[in-house]
C-alpha cells in the first residue's frame, strides 16, 4: 500500500493506492495526518541544515567526552588512538558538513558545531 498524490482538473487528488494497483481515496483524516507528518519534517530538516544557529562543542562536555573529541587533532595521542592518521581532522571526515568560521555540523553532536581542525574517535 503506498499513497500518491496526483494534480487533475486543477485538483490535488490523493490516494491509496494497494499492491494490486487499484487505489482508494484518502480520507480527510489521512491527509491530514500525511501533510501534517510532511511539515513537521520539512521543518525539522530545514532546522538542521542551519550551521550558524548551532553553538561551538567543547573538549569538556560529555558527549564530546565520550567521543574523545579535540578541538585541535594535532593534540591526538597516536599511541593511545592507533587508528588516528597524521592529517585526520573533521574537515576530512565525511559526516562533516562545512560551517562558518573553520567549524561545521556533525551529526554525531546534534545542535553543535565542531572544529574544521578537531577530531574525534568516530573520524570516518
Ligand atoms: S565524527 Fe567526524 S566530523 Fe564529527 S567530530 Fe568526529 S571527526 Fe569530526
């Protein structure tokens, strides 16, 4: 079963459709439901597609902690992180996405913002 929405006549028609192709309309109550479910997540997204509403991330906060972020990855212990690399920084990595001011978004800290130079041991 999956819904379509389909514009005729200057109409918006909607529609379940089931898996043998013949479809039934939708009641007010679904399409309410549906566009109300569709905004939300528009607006959700377009919330976290905003860098600069984001605040910095810092070494001492507990999740950045238990990530073992540093804003500076040349501070990255080699030994103690045998993974890290020489050049490994968040602007290599790719769940960083590119901000303002040599900091970007990531989605392991949602609402933040971390260093371009930084690192963490979810680098990848
Ligand atoms: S996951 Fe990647 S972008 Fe996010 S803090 Fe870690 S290294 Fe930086």
């Amino acid at each position: 079963m999956f819904w379509t929405a389909s514009a005729y006549h200057g109409r918006v028609r909607t529609m379940w459709r089931d898996s043998d192709g013949k479809g039934k309309k939708m009641t007010n109550r679904r399409v309410f439901i549906l566009t109300t479910c569709a905004g939300l997540a528009a607006a959700t997204l377009g919330g976290m597609a905003r860098a600069e509403d984001r605040v910095p991330l810092k070494e001492d906060e507990a999740l950045a902690k238990e990530f073992n972020y540093v804003i500076d990855a040349a501070k990255v212990d080699g030994h103690k992180f045998p993974d890290f690399k020489p050049g490994d920084r968040c602007s290599k990595c790719q769940i960083y996405e590119d901000g303002p001011n040599n900091m970007g978004g990531c989605a392991i800290f949602p609402g933040k913002l971390v260093a371009a130079g930084g690192w963490c041991t979810s680098f990848g």
